[in-house]
C-alpha cells in the first residue's frame, strides 16, 4: 500500500485548543485539524493502535508520523488531517462512543448533522460506523405499502395532537425529504430514494419543511416528471382495479365524490372508480395531490397501491441514480 503524505502544518498564528472530551492522556499521538471557521486548531490525543483497528487508512496514515523528523506535542507525534475539526471530532467521539452520534428517529436535522462524519468514514475506509448511519437512515424511510401506512398513521396522530400554530421545522419529528435525497446520492443508500421523492412529489412547492435548495437540477427534474407519470398512471390504471365485495363501496357516501345515484350499490368497480376521478378533478391544480393517500381511503384498492408502491422506483428514474 502506498504511503499517504502528511498534510502541510498549519499556520502557526491559529491557537491551539485541546480538545475537552477527546484530548486522552493516556493517549500515544496527537492530531490536529482546523475548525470550520478557520478560527483555530483542535487538538486531540488518541490510542493509534486502537483507530487502527477500525481503519486500514489511519493505521497508514498514523505511521508517518513515527519518524524522528516529525513533529511532537505533549511528547507525542503530532499529525495534521486536512479535515474540518468539527467533523474529526464527530468521527472519533463516534469510534470510542457510537452513542455520541446525533442519530434521533425520523428527525429531519440527521442528514446534515452526519454528512461530515459520513465523509470521514468513507474517506477513511471505517465500515462500521458508515453501516451504523445507513441504517439509521434507512430506518426512517418506509420500503414497503405496510411501513408506508404505518407512517401515515403517525403523521396523522401528530397533526391530531399538534397545537394550532404551527410547528417550527425542528419541531416536525420527520425526515425530510430533499436533504435525505442529496445524502443517499453521496453515499449511495439508494433504498430511501422511492419514499423520498415520492415525499416531494406531494408535498406543495412553498411548504416550509421542504428544503428545495439542497436539490440538483436533475432531481427537481426528476420530482416534475414523476408527479406527471403518476397522474396519468392513476387514471390509466384505476379502471383495471379488480374490485369485490360490498365492503369497498360502504364508506363511499362519506366521501363527498359527486353523484353516486348512477351506479347501483353492487357496482363496486365504477363507484369507486369515478369516486377516485372526482377526487383526482378535485386535486387537479393541487400540488400535493397523492395517489396512495386517496387510494388508501379505499379497502378495496389494495392492489393497485402495492404496484404503485413497488412502481416508484421506475416513476422517478431512480436506477443507477447513486454510486456503483
């Protein structure tokens, strides 16, 4: 394996601050970064022996500076990363503590909190802490109808409970939808794509928990072409629904979907299907128009919010959209 170069030192103008928590004296080298600011350097002492055993990449990277030649602090080696102080500091705190990862359920902040650590970790090469977040991350997207529904049903019991005025982006306890995206295209978790556009795709253009500006182009495109598709595909497919049973059509009279006069009590199809096309005119010039939303309304349908579910994948384009 070739060796990797030390980075420059960095200027000596910046004060040196050791690290409160991650400075150990039992330690055997030292490594400093500059903070994001650029405002100061943070020092951390380390076991090099123990960052080894997580990483191949520091077990090289640590080695050079064994030399006679290099620098010393606090009797020990001292390597500089070209790496924000701040993100070092996540990955180390994570490597002795994994519980010091800022990994909440369903909150909308943890894709921006862990990118730096993420970067790290692949920069690095130390899978096990890249597997811990790709879980997490995974875990807060639904990948099937039934996590899907279940979702719904948080949501709903939130709005419930949620006072009238509303709630700040950080007080909403779900992920968000575009920062999500542009974290699992860097890192490639290409399982949470199909929710999370499908998330954008209904959501409306000027909701406040949206945050467009973290979106490509291509992913903007991406959401338009999709929402298109799945209109048309609804309306292609809502007639072919293999309806049965007085169950599907029992609730329909509280739905508000127009006259029903027309279709006896025993033509489960075309009531429920010109029910779903009045609730569709209705949601025409609606961006957050959602086909599993108004499907799901519907017993009945079940079928056809399977295959929607399993289609949106291809509906948005996703194949091949992460890294190989």
């Amino acid at each position: 394996m070739a060796k990797r170069k030390l980075a420059p030192k960095p200027s000596a103008e910046l004060e040196e601050q050791r690290h409160p928590s991650l400075y150990h004296p039992d330690g055997d080298m030292v490594i400093s970064a500059t903070s994001r600011t650029k405002s100061y350097i943070q020092l951390y002492r380390v076991d090099r022996r123990f960052l080894a055993r997580h990483s191949l990449v520091f077990k090289d990277l640590l080695s050079l500076g064994e030399g006679s030649d290099n620098e010393e602090y606090d009797g020990a080696p001292k390597v500089h990363l070209h790496d924000v102080a701040e993100d070092v500091a996540g990955l180390l705190g994570a490597l002795y503590n994994m519980a010091t990862l800022p990994l909440t359920r369903l909150s909308p902040e943890t894709p921006e909190k862990v990118q730096g650590i993420m970067r790290l970790a692949f920069k690095y090469d130390i899978e096990a802490l890249r597997m811990v977040i790709i879980r997490h991350i995974e875990a807060d997207w639904p990948k099937t109808l039934e996590e899907w529904r279940k979702r719904q049903d948080e949501k709903k019991a939130f709005i419930e409970d949620c006072q009238k005025e509303t709630p700040s982006y950080l007080d909403i306890p779900f992920p968000e939808p575009a920062s999500a995206i542009r974290f699992a295209i860097e890192f490639n978790i290409p399982s949470i794509l199909p929710a999370a556009f499908y998330e954008l795709a209904v959501a409306e253009s000027n909701s406040p928990f949206i945050q467009w500006n973290c979106l490509s182009t291509a992913d903007l495109l991406r959401v338009v072409a999709g929402k298109s598709i799945m209109a048309e595909q609804l309306v292609q497919h809502i007639n072919t629904i293999e309806l049965s049973g007085q169950d599907c059509c029992d609730n329909i009279d509280d739905l508000h979907c127009g006259n029903l006069a027309e279709y006896p009590s025993t033509d489960c199809t075309k009531a429920v299907a010109h029910c779903v096309m009045e609730m569709l005119r209705a949601t025409k010039n609606d961006e957050a128009s959602d086909p599993l939303k108004i499907l799901s309304r519907f017993d009945c349908t079940h079928k056809y919010l399977v295959w929607c579910c399993e289609d949106v994948e291809n509906v948005f384009s996703l194949k091949n959209i992460t890294k190989s």
